[in-house]
C-alpha cells in the first residue's frame, strides 16, 4: 500500500514538473543542415554544378518536458533556457515568430543587395524606419519607448533595417550609452539609455526591445529566390551572401570544400554574433562540414563545442572572400550577356546609410 502511494506521489510530482517545464523553459538542440543551393536561386545562373557547397544550420526550439530535461543533463548539445530568455512574458509566441519571420525576410533582402553590390550593381533601398514591437522586463527603454514607435536613428546616423539597429547596439559595450531618434503620433522624440547584458552573452549590449522592419524591399536587376521554409531569424544572412556570389560566377567560391557558417550581416558588410553556435556546430559536424565560418564574438563558445570541424573566425564579409582567396571579375559570371551591366550613379538614388 505504502508502495502504491509513494509511486502515485511520484507520478503526480512528475506531471507536475513536467507542466512547469513545458510553460516556462525551451530546449534547444542542434537543428537541419541545408545545401544552399537548394535553397537560393539566381536567375540564369545556368544550373551550376560545383565540387564544393555552402550548407545553412540551424537550431531546433521545443517546450521542455521531463524527458528533455532530464536528457540536457547528459547531451552537452542541448541547452536548457528560461521563457523569458526567448520572448517577453506578454508577448504570445504567435507573435514572436512573426518577428523572426520578418528579421529573416530582411537577412534576405540584405543578402541579395550585398551580394550584387559586390557584383558590381547600385540598388536602391526604401525604407519606413524600424517599429518597436515590444520591450522586455529588464529593459531600460521601458516607460520611455512604446510599442509602434517609430525608431530612425541611432546616436545621430539613420538606420533602415532591424538588424542594423541591434548590430549598432551590440558593437558598443555593457552599459554605454545610446541615444535613439524614434517618431511618435508625428512627434520626433530622442532618448538616451544604458544597455544591458545580454540574456546569453552577458558581453554582448542590449535594448531589451523587439523591433522589425517597417515595409522595406530592395529593386534589384535580376530575380533572386530564397525559399527557407519554417526556417525564421536573421542568423544565416552571411552564407546567403556566399552562396548568391557562389552562383554569380564561374569559379567553385568554395573550393570544393564543404563550408558552412553562421552570423547576421548589416549593410556595412558587418558579420555580428548569434545565438545557439554550438547546436549548429554539432549539427555541422554531422553532415562533415569541413570549414566552419564563426563570428567574432562567438568564438570562445566556439572553440569550446568544436571536434571536427575547422573554425574560422570573421568579423566582416572580407574576412570570408580573404579566406576563400575570391576576386571580384564581374565577367566570369554564369549569367547570359548584358545582364552584369553596372548601372550608372545617376540613374539610382540610395536611401540607406
């Protein structure tokens, strides 16, 4: 009898458990490997056939339960988070993916203009600033910026993209601080905050705000399709540049190699940090990734997730093109005659710093 209660306790406690594990931490595991030439298509790019491959990583997210719990103890590739360390409290996760859904239609957009700027094009950009969406708890902004205002610039210079302004923010150090320029009902307001910590890198500044792009889209020349799927978040922005390059010109930029990678990248051709890099370093590692590309930031965590796998660290986009020996010759490109004219100065404007 004694026994039947103590096993019926037990069940009760694990139940238990399990349910505030489920509401209020995440684990995260290492996620898919993708050839990215599945992924992107250039226009005209005559159906390449290359040795070598970029490949996209990603982490895969879930509520936790007992048995991932119990199982991130003993898997050095599972982390353990809190809720709050993923989105606000009062932010649904409906909502929360929308934004990452939108900062990965950005690292898009960002790719293809990177990509054939280095081409040797001029594209135009507009963009209607950057909206906040929400502030977490911690925030300093909190109680002087609002949801829907409209942010534009960052100590003094005008930003265009969401990923500009959390790379602006995140080059500064802990508890510096910043100054935004936001609008509000018509209103041009400027504040100046502290950043904090942030909740995985305790390096690493932070606003503690959620922003997203305000309706922005880049006229480019020739067609560029990236179809990610599910795939959300700004994280593969680089390998997208890589790979468009890749099927911009006649030679193997990857040398036959297999590389993958990791990090954002602004207009500035800034390569910044991210989140899970040992998840997709494993996962990497999985498929046989031979050159693994990490950004500056993340390279201590890095380091300390590799086996098999060669870690080169970036810091910009030259960092890569260096390492990979490219050379821009704008006519050794696969694409048909005439498409890879340079457009003239005058016939374009830019709106983007």
């Amino acid at each position: 009898m004694l026994k039947t209660r103590n096993l019926v306790i037990l069940i009760i406690f694990l139940l238990i458990l399990s349910f505030f594990l489920q509401g209020n931490y995440f684990i995260i595991n290492p996620g898919t490997v993708e050839d990215l030439k599945d992924v992107v298509q250039v226009e005209n790019n005559g159906g390449y056939i290359d040795e070598g491959a970029f490949f996209l990583v990603t982490v895969a997210q879930q509520p936790a339960n007992i048995f991932l719990f119990l199982n991130s103890f003993f898997d050095p590739s599972m982390d353990l988070i809190p809720r709050w360390r993923v989105f606000p409290p009062d932010m649904d996760p409906e909502e929360y993916t929308e934004i990452m859904r939108q900062w990965m239609i950005d690292s898009q957009y960002q790719s293809k203009v990177i990509a054939l700027e280095r081409a040797g094009f001029q594209i135009p950009i507009k963009s209607e600033g950057i909206m906040v969406v929400d502030l977490m708890e911690n925030s300093p902004a909190l109680n002087t910026l609002e949801p829907e205002d409209i942010i534009i610039k960052v100590g003094g210079e005008e930003v265009f993209l969401a990923e500009e302004l959390v790379q602006r923010i995140q080059e500064k150090p802990v508890g510096s601080e910043v100054s935004l320029t936001f609008k509000r009902d018509g209103k041009y307001l400027t504040e100046s905050f502290i950043t904090v910590p942030h909740g995985e890198d305790e390096e690493r500044s932070v606003l503690g705000i959620y922003v997203r792009t305000l309706d922005w889209e880049p006229d480019l020349p020739i067609d560029i399709i990236i179809d990610t799927g599910e795939i959300a978040g700004p994280s593969a922005g680089f390998m997208f540049v890589l790979e468009i390059m890749n099927q911009l010109m006649e030679e193997d930029l990857a040398g036959g190699k297999k590389i993958s990678g990791t990090g954002t990248i602004n207009m500035k051709e800034e390569i910044g940090p991210i989140g899970g890099v040992k998840q997709k370093i494993k996962a990497a590692e999985k498929v046989g990734v031979d050159i693994f590309f990490v950004p500056q930031d993340n390279m201590e965590e890095a380091q300390r997730s590799a086996r098999n796998v060669k870690l080169v660290e970036v810091s910009v986009l030259d960092d890569v093109l260096q390492y990979l020996n490219y050379q821009i010759d704008i006519n050794t490109t696969r694409h048909i005659e005439g498409i890879f004219s340079v457009i003239e100065p005058e016939e374009v404007s830019f709106s983007h710093s």
